[in-house]
C-alpha cells in the first residue's frame, strides 16, 4: 500500500465507466487509480443520473441535504471497478430519461440548477466532510457542470480546503441568465466583470476559473492558446488574468487496451518485430479493398471542422498522385461524412471510407496505418495521436494544443538528434496540409529514417504516470 498524502474530491458530470458522452468521462475515471498510484485518495462525485440509480440503491448515504435546488438531495457512496464513488442523488433532478445534458427537447432548462446542486454539494462535502469521517484536502472540479464548487466553496469559507478547476473544454461555459443568481444561491456583491458577471449573465465556467485557488488544462500548449482570442472563446481575457495559477498537464491514454504487443484485434507486433505490422496492413488494405504502393494513411475522428476534415480533400490528389492512400473512420457533420465517400468513390482502391463509430475498427486502423492525420484547427490534448505514436503509426499533426506537445516532428534538427517521431505542421491550412503530406511521402521512402522514427514514436510515453505525477505535484503544492 502507499502510503497516503491526501484527499481528493472530485467532481465531474461523467465518468468512465459509469457515464460517458465525451472523453472528459476517460480522463476522471483514469485519475483516481492513477493517482492512488502517487499517494492521493480521490473520491468521485457524479449526479446520480436515472441509468445510475440502480446499482446504487443499496449503497449507504453519507451525505443529505432537506432542500438541495427544489428537493431532497443526498450522496451514496459504493465501489465501481477501482473508483472510489459518490453519488448525488436528487431525483428532481437527475432522474430522467435522456442524456447528463439533454432530453428529447434539446438541453434541459433547469441545467444551471442541476449543475448548481452538484456543485453545491460538493463545496459542503469539501467544507464539512461526509458522516463516514472522510474529508477531503482538495476539491478537483472537471468543466462548467462542476464550475460552481469552487466558487460556493469560496464563498461560504474553504477552511483549510483548496480547489482546482480542469478545463476539458472551454466552448461550453454554462450560461445562466443574471435572473438566476439568487436562485443559484450566489452572492449578489459578486455580480460584476471581476467575479461572476460575463457577458451580462452568468456562465458557471467564469464562476470556477475566477474562483479556484488553481486552473488547469489538457496541455501545456492549449493553456497559452486559451489566453489568445482564437481559442479563448470570450474567457481568454480571464484566463490571462490567472495565468499564473494555470497550468497544462496532458491526459494519458489507457495503455493496457492500446498496445500493439497484446491487442487481441490485430496482429501483435512491437517495435522489435515490426515486420508484422506489414501483416495489419495487408489485412486492413484487404477489409477496405485498397491497394496503396505508398505511404497508407488513416483518419479516426469526429468529422468536423475543428478536426480540420474539410482540409482533407483538396489535399488528397497530390498525395494519391504521390503513391498515398488514405481510411477514414468517423461520424459527424453530414457534409464532411460526403466529402469523406466521396474520395473513397473518386479514389477507388485508394481511399476507403467507413462512417461509423467502432472502437474494434479503429484499433485496425491503428495497426495497419503508416500515418494518423490530425490537421485539427485546435486539439485540447487529443488521444488519437498519441494511439499512433503506440502503434508506430507516425502522427501527422497541426501544431495546436496537445499535439504540438506530444509529437516532436521531424525537421533537421530533429533528426540529426534521433528523436523525432512524426510531422508537426503549422499553419492548419490547406497548403500545411498539403506540404506535410509531401513531407510524410519523403519520408516513407526512406525506409531507414522511417523505422528509426517509427521505434521513437512507439517508445514515447503516453501512459498515465507522467500526468499522474503532475496532479500530485499540483495537489502536494496546494495542499501542503
Ligand atoms: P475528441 O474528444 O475531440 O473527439 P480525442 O482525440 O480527444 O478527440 O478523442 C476521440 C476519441 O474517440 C479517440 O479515442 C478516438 O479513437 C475515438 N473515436 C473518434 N471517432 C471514432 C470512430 N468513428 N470510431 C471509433 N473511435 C472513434
């Protein structure tokens, strides 16, 4: 057993394994064995949604509240795989079918009241600690759903406790209207541009990022980008009044289900016997019916234009014309999932389209591509380069956010000192695209430079541990 440093609360809207819409959901999950690991107990906080009521019906209550936003509220505490969780249960708001966000009408009215009752509860857990004597050192509040903690926990005395907001993604910033600050249970001498006032109303983002004693984000990269115009989607002005309290640490990927060593969906390999990834090739040329002389790459992704997939077809001529081919895996915009069948119907036996969601196929994918494009426009952190960078897949990146930070992309320098272990291009326009697809063609043909950057891309470390090691640093600095 390690020996324990302290208490984490954290508190999220989602968590794998028990509720996902994003990869938010993957981050808090991974963080409490990851950070068991370092010493730090984390307990998390999740609304007890209709689908989570079940299995918790007979776990003990360790927290209640007589009127918690319009009910009763209290939080139940069980065992999920190794996570430590605590469910908020409060029927009125959070038992009902539908999505954490949304029913069939589109997102539910009262989202800044459920969101405000999670975070409600959890200053009062931070503050006062639940009844089984567990008391946190730190609260950990994930995105806007749990941006009120801070801010209550602030408000209503924080005692010794200190608070860190992670920012997954800063386009969602739960609006409220200025009408709602009473209802929210907010101190009306808080209403000004320097606390919670934006925009003339209210955003449960603002509230934690000018609130918590700490703010993070993905990667080091994207935590400059928000503090600029083009990212910061009208909190960039607050986020650099705090630069010194902002920090990016990059999320890990789960390395037990992406390797190539032990992957049950491929055909094993490592990076002393990648003859065999020519095997994945073959097959997944074989499945897509495609018959590439060149370089063969893939794309797993949200097809939208944040991914930068509208770049993708005026790009591919040259690089087909260059011996290229390319798999595209993906769902979203219905205009980029045409564009996508249409190369693979003007490119036969070159391009193969799947438009879908399979987690199996895209660990084909992995194994039998030679590159992963991610042209994104901006990249928070970003999983699938790092999947490549595992599978010897050399990732062919813009340089935003995570991506810029976890591939180191071959220039001169970089070479001549061994350690490059894809293509990083910038700006994310159709010309870098197209440039670095010549570049990606270049390199493929030099068969020596290939593998020696196909071994540096598969020994990079994309696992928790560093990122880990980040967080208990963070936790350690605040709470010591
Ligand atoms: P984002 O969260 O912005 O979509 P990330 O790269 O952080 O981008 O995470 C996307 C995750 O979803 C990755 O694990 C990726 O492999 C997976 N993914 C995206 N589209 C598909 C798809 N069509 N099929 C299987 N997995 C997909």
């Amino acid at each position: 057993m390690t020996e324990i440093r302290g208490r984490v609360l954290s508190v999220a809207s989602e968590c794998v394994p028990l509720i996902k819409t994003g990869g938010l959901a993957d981050v808090v999950g991974a963080l409490p064995a990851a950070l068991a690991g370092q010493g730090w107990d984390m307990r998390v906080l999740l609304p007890a949604y209709r689908s989570l009521r079940g299995p918790a019906a007979d776990w003990p209550q360790l927290w209640a509240a007589a009127d918690l936003f319009g009910g009763p509220g209290r939080v139940l505490a069980g065992q999920v795989a190794e996570i430590s969780v605590l469910l908020l249960d409060a029927p009125h708001l959070f038992d009902r079918d539908g999505g954490p966000y949304a029913g069939p009408g589109g997102d539910w009215p009262d989202n800044p009241q459920r969101f405000a009752a999670l975070g409600w509860a959890a200053a009062d857990i931070a503050r006062l600690g639940l009844s089984d004597g567990w008391h946190p050192d730190v609260l950990h509040a994930h995105d806007w759903q749990a941006g009120l903690a801070p801010a209550y926990l602030r408000y209503r005395g924080a005692g010794r406790v200190r608070s860190v907001l992670t920012v997954h993604n800063i386009a969602f910033q739960g609006w409220a209207s200025a009408g709602l600050l009473g209802a929210l249970r907010l101190p009306a001498e808080q209403f000004h541009s320097g606390a919670l006032e934006y925009y003339g109303g209210l955003s449960a983002l603002k509230a934690g990022l000018v609130t918590a004693d700490a703010i993070t984000t993905v990667s080091p990269t994207y935590a400059a980008e928000l503090m600029r115009p083009e990212f910061g989607m009208g909190l960039q002005g607050v986020i650099a009044a705090r630069a010194g309290q902002m920090t990016g640490i990059l999320n890990g990927v789960d390395t037990d289900v992406w390797s190539p060593e032990t992957d049950t969906g491929i055909i094993p390999y490592s990076a002393r016997t990648l003859k065999r990834k020519a095997l994945n090739r073959a097959a997944l040329q074989a499945e897509f019916g495609l018959t590439v002389p060149g370089p063969l790459a893939i794309i797993v992704s949200r097809l939208t234009d944040q991914k930068g997939i509208d770049l993708i077809p005026g790009a591919m001529p040259a690089f087909i014309e260059a011996g290229g081919g390319l798999v595209v895996l993906g769902t979203g915009d219905p205009a980029l999932e045409a564009a996508m069948r249409g190369l693979a119907a003007r490119f036969p036996g070159r391009v193969g389209t799947r438009i879908g969601y399979d987690e199996a196929m895209s660990h084909r994918l992995f194994a039998g591509g030679d590159a992963v494009l991610v042209p994104s426009r901006f990249e928070p952190c970003g999983l699938t380069q790092m999947y490549g960078l595992r599978y010897g897949t050399l990732p062919v990146v813009a340089a935003t956010g995570g991506l810029a930070d976890t591939v180191i992309g071959a220039t001169p320098a970089t070479l001549a000192a061994g350690v490059a272990t894809g293509i990083v291009f910038a700006p994310a326009d159709a010309l870098g695209l197209a440039l670095a697809l010549r570049r990606l063609t270049g390199l493929y043909a030099d068969r020596e430079t290939w593998v020696r950057l196909q071994r540096n891309a598969m020994k990079h470390p994309v696992g928790w541990a560093a990122p880990a090691a980040a967080y208990a640093r963070l936790y350690e600095g605040l709470a010591g």
